[in-house]
C-alpha cells in the first residue's frame, strides 16, 4: 500500500510539471500583455521599464523557470491587479467563501441524492423512482444560472424569504447553497440509483433471498456495502467542482469568493494570479483523484489484495 | 406412490399479457435428478425461480416434499428455505465479492442461527474442503478464484444446509469443457452420497445426458415432452425436441447428421397427432390446443389427439 501511494505521488508531481508547462504556454499564448488593455494607453518605454521590472521581457522559459522556482518557495508572486498583497494572500481571503459555498453544497447535496437515488432502486417505477430521476435529469441539465434565478425568484422576490444576494451572514447563505448542492444531488440520485440496482440484480442477491434472508438484511448487509465502493468513490472528484463549478454560483449570487478571479485573470493577462488559480485546480484534481484511489484500494478487497498481502 | 421432493402442479407466471411459465406441471422425485431443457426464453429459468418462491407464481402450486408453500409468506417459507437451494450460472456475481469465502459458506447457517460462529466457520472450512478446495480457501476472495473453484463455494453454500432439493441453473454453463466435466462429477457424487434430488435447468444436452434420470422439455413456456433420459435420446417425439437433439455439436467430423432448424410455425405445423386409440390414457378429444399425453414407458409428449385421420 505504501508502494502504491508513493507511485502515485510520484506520477501526480510529474503531472503537476507537465500541466504547469501547458498552463505557462498557454496563457501567454494569449494576444497582448498586462499593461495593454487601459483605456488610456501607457507610453511605450513606460511600458517596457514595467515589463522590465516584472521580469516579463525576458524568455519564455526563463520567466517559467523563475515562475516555478517560486513555487517550490510557497511564492506565487504578486497579482498585477492588487499590487498591496501577494497571491498567496488574495487566494487565502477569496477562498473562505468558495469553499464554504462549496463544501455545505456538497454536504447537503450528496446525502440527500443517495437517499433518493436508493429510495428510487429500492422502489423501482414507483413516485419516488420518478421523482428521483426527474430530479436527476432536472438538476444534470439545467444550467446553474437558471436555477439560481429561479431561487431568487422564488425565495427572494416573492416570498421574501432570504435576501437575493451577497454573503456576510448565514442567511445569505442558502440560496447560493441551495443552488451548489443542485449538481451534486442530481449526481448522486443518478449514480446511487444505478449502483444500488446494479448489485440488487446479481444473482448473490437472489440466493440470499433463497437463504431466506429478509428484504432489510439483504439490503443492509450486502447490498449497501457492494453499492458504497463506486459511491465513496466518485466523492472526493466533486470537490474539483468546487474551485470552478462555483464560478457561476457565485457570480449570480455576488459571492465575493474565488470565481470572479477566474474570470478577470484571464481577462486582464494577471500572469501570476492565472497560474496561480490553474495549478490550484490541477492540484484539486490530483489529490482527489489520489484520494479517490485509495479509498477504493482500502474499500474493495480486489484491489486491496496488490502489493500488501492480505 | 411416494411424496416427490419438489413437484410444480399447473403453475403459471405471467408478466402482463405473456406466459412465461403456463400450466407446467414438473415433479423431482427423491434422490434422482430432473433435467428441464429448452432455449433461452422458454421459462425454464423462470420455472426454477418459481420453484424456489423467488418468483411469484400467478397460479398454481408448488409442493416441497409435500407441503404446499405456494402461498406462505416469506418469513412462514424461511424453514422450508433450508431444504431447497440454488446454484446460478454465474458464478463471480453469485458470491458477494466484498466477502471472504469463509464467510459465504458460513453465511446460511448465519440466517438460520445455526451453531455459535466458531463452530459456523469449522463447518464452512469442511465444506469447502468436501467440494474439493483446501479449507485455506476460507480466507480468501471470490475474486482470487477461477470460475470452476467459485462455482464449488457456490455448491458448498447451497448444501451447507443440509438442502435434500438442489435446483441447478445453467451451473455448468459458464465454464471450459475440462471444468464443466469436475462440476458435473462433483454435482454427481454429491447427489449420490447425501441423497439429493435436483433440477437442473441448462440447454446443454451433453451435460444432461450424464446427470439425469429424467428430461423435461421446454417451449414458450410449455412443456412439449418429458421421458426418462434414454429415451428421450433414443426416440424424441416432438419436432423441437428432435431439432435441440440434432443441435449437439458432435466432435467427430464423419459422423454427418441432419440439421434441422425448425421456426415456431414449422414445430406447430410438425406437433405430433395421435388417434386416441394409440393412447393409454384417455385424454380430451379433438381439442384445438395441443395436449400432453402419455406414451408407453412415463414418456410425455404435446401432441393434437383426433379421431380423425392425420392430414
């Protein structure tokens, strides 16, 4: 096992490198520099003596070289557009909101779609199987920005509620929540239902039942524990939404939380925030994907058997 | 006339407007084995889930060693349960894959409360051992066995229980010709040695040739023959009987066969006719619908009686 984790660690840095090179080429690929898009445009030796400063008039794989060099220092610069703080920082104070956002939305959302989606295997072509895969559909499809409008709609114009936006207090908090846990629900409905229905089906089930085993049995003591492997498994991938799934959240709610980096980043070419936010989710995805790993090593005795003995 | 250990009287399932199972009457007598044949879609499965109350038939009745448990509830069935077992095709899917192999063969005797959980795990260990694995295998995952050795914890789990009523779906199906003859051996000692009787469900004709005494012929959810194993090889009377026969791949290459492929108009068109003086018993005459009927020898065969003469 401990073999395992390491080969896997070992190939995550490896990824890690590739997809920071991708990340580099790839953003300054894009046209034009930080200092370009101003209304009132600078001089142009201005412009070279900050390009100078910021080390941008260097090559390519020389500022990468640096970039990285600061990386294995825990130093990610200095975003160009909050000069008062470092990356570090800004990430820190923007990414409360995001994964508290996140996070609760995930918690409320996964639980309530397992039990749905197990309500639904267990009671196949009844309401709650309709229900569970309406939801499903619904929330998989719909996209998130329509079902926060219809939140505030609902909650905040017509009932009054909640307030339509912002965050500060918890009450604040619940719709932009609400409209988080939409994707992890109608994920979950889905997969549980299918899950569960896919060992309720094996013929193990069946003898048990010939054993004479009762319904609540079987179901609690086999059928369960066959379906939670693939559930426990796919888990740890939904906390990569996080980082970008919450872009949209929370931009219709004004949640002041990593999402609108994204987004200005990118727009006004702030090299070291971009790349930044970029290797952040390269990390999510490779952590959870590592977690993900070992929790279905741990869980699944086929697996379990490699490399550790019994 | 001594109480056969499972028999099927008229039993019938539908699913909506289709029969899958109609008016199958099927008896296993003790200690012999009954072979239902017929393609896939014929109800011979259905047939054994019936038989096990793990289907609910639509009518009919179904008679352990006796006792008529088609209509008990599942908790009134859990002691009868204990006679009757089953073995499936597929033998990975059959195990629970999160559970040793110790623990599935223990596990009935768990369900029934049987003994403390020392004393369930030494019985699991000396039946693993009967069916031919090393009581090491205990520790083990169903994963880490090939199809045959699972097939053989599937067997050791079924009889654990002391079952006098083995119903065996396709258990040889799965398997290389070199497996599929230990399986059969295994199934055949075991059924000599504790006295079992079994139905054993499978469309290969090899396999039901060596292991029963007697083959019941299925169709669309009908049973279109039924004779003692010899001489349902030495003389079929029904068309698909005859066409499942010549289906047996043959492995001498000279031994040159004809093939008959039959569509379901050609078999109803071929259903054996018979005078009823040709009969010993006397069944319903000139009835549209074809009939089971008796011939010499408990051989059973759908036929059309008419007085008539055979067109």
């Amino acid at each position: 096992m401990t073999g395992f984790i390491l080969r896997r660690v070992l190939s995550m840095a490896v990824t890690f490198i590739v997809v920071s090179i991708v990340i580099f080429l790839m953003m300054h690929a894009i046209p034009g520099g930080p200092f370009d898009g101003y209304d009132m445009p600078l001089p142009d030796n201005i412009k070279a003596r900050l390009m100078a400063q910021l080390g941008l008039d260097k090559p390519l794989w020389e500022q990468y070289l640096r970039y990285m060099w600061g990386v294995a220092h825990f130093d990610f610069g200095v975003p160009y557009q909050s000069p008062g703080e470092t990356v570090m920082g800004l990430i820190a104070h923007a990414w409360l909101p995001s994964f508290t956002l996140g996070g609760l939305g995930i918690l409320i959302g996964a639980p309530i779609g397992i039990l749905l989606g197990m309500a639904a295997a267990l009671r196949r072509n009844s309401f709650i199987d309709y229900l569970a895969s309406g939801v499903a559909t619904l929330g998989l499809t719909i996209p998130v920005f329509i079902i926060s409008t219809g939140l505030i709609l609902v909650f905040a114009v017509w009932l009054h509620w909640t307030p339509a936006s912002g965050w500060g207090e918890p009450k604040r908090w619940i719709l932009p929540i609400l409209a988080y846990a939409a994707v992890p629900l109608a994920t979950y409905a889905r997969y549980a239902r299918s899950t569960m229905l896919d060992v309720l089906n094996k013929p193990f089930v069946t003898v048990l039942r010939a054993k004479g085993l009762s319904e609540r049995r079987i179901i609690f003591q086999h059928v369960l524990r066959n379906a939670a492997i693939p559930m426990v498994t796919i888990f740890p991938a939904m906390f990569v939404g996080i980082a970008t799934g919450s872009i949209f959240v929370e931009a219709m709610f004004r949640v002041p939380g990593l999402g609108a980096y994204f987004v200005s980043s990118i727009n006004k070419r702030d090299y070291p925030l971009e790349m930044a936010l970029m290797l952040l989710i390269s990390a999510l995805y490779s952590i959870s994907y590592l977690v993900a790993e070992i929790l279905y090593a741990v869980l699944n005795p086929r697996i379990r058997i490699e490399g550790s003995g019994r | 006339m001594t109480t056969p250990a499972l028999e099927l009287r008229q039993i019938t399932k539908r699913f909506g407007n289709h029969a899958a199972v109609d008016r199958v009457d099927l008896v296993v007598p003790h200690n012999s084995v009954v072979a239902l044949v017929g393609e896939s879609g014929s109800g011979k499965t259905t047939t054994g889930l019936l038989a096990l109350r793990l289907v609910h038939a639509t009518s009919g009745q179904i008679l352990l060693d006796g006792k008529d448990i088609s209509n008990l509830s599942q908790k009134e069935l859990k002691p009868h349960r204990r006679q009757m077992q089953v073995v499936f095709q597929d033998s990975y899917a059959s195990l629970d894959p999160m559970m040793t192999l110790g623990e599935i063969v223990a596990e009935p005797l768990g369900i029934h409360g049987i003994g403390s959980a020392a004393e369930r795990r030494d019985q699991a260990r000396s039946w693993l051992e009967r069916v031919g694995l090393d009581g090491g295998y205990a520790n083990r995952y169903p994963h880490e066995l090939s199809g045959g050795q699972r097939q053989r914890v599937s067997v050791a789990r079924a009889l654990i229980l002391g079952a006098s009523m083995l119903v065996a779906d396709e258990p040889t199906s799965a398997l290389d010709v070199s497996v599929k003859a230990q399986i059969v051996n295994l199934l055949q000692d075991l059924q000599t040695s504790m006295g079992l009787s079994m139905l054993f469900i499978s469309h290969d004709l090899s396999v039901v040739r060596s292991l029963a005494d007697e083959v019941v012929v299925m169709l669309r959810g009908r049973i279109v023959e039924r004779a003692p194993t010899d001489q349902i090889f030495a003389d079929a009377r029904h068309p698909y009987t005859q066409s499942l026969l010549d289906a047996v791949p043959v492995i001498d290459p000279k031994a040159r066969r004809r093939r008959t492929f039959l569509s379901a108009d050609e078999i109803t068109a071929r259903t054996p006719r018979f005078h009823p003086r040709e009969l010993d018993t006397q069944p319903l005459l000139d009835t549209a619908e074809p009939q089971l009927v008796a011939l010499a020898g408990s051989h059973f065969v759908e036929a059309i009686v008419t007085e008539r003469a055979t067109p």
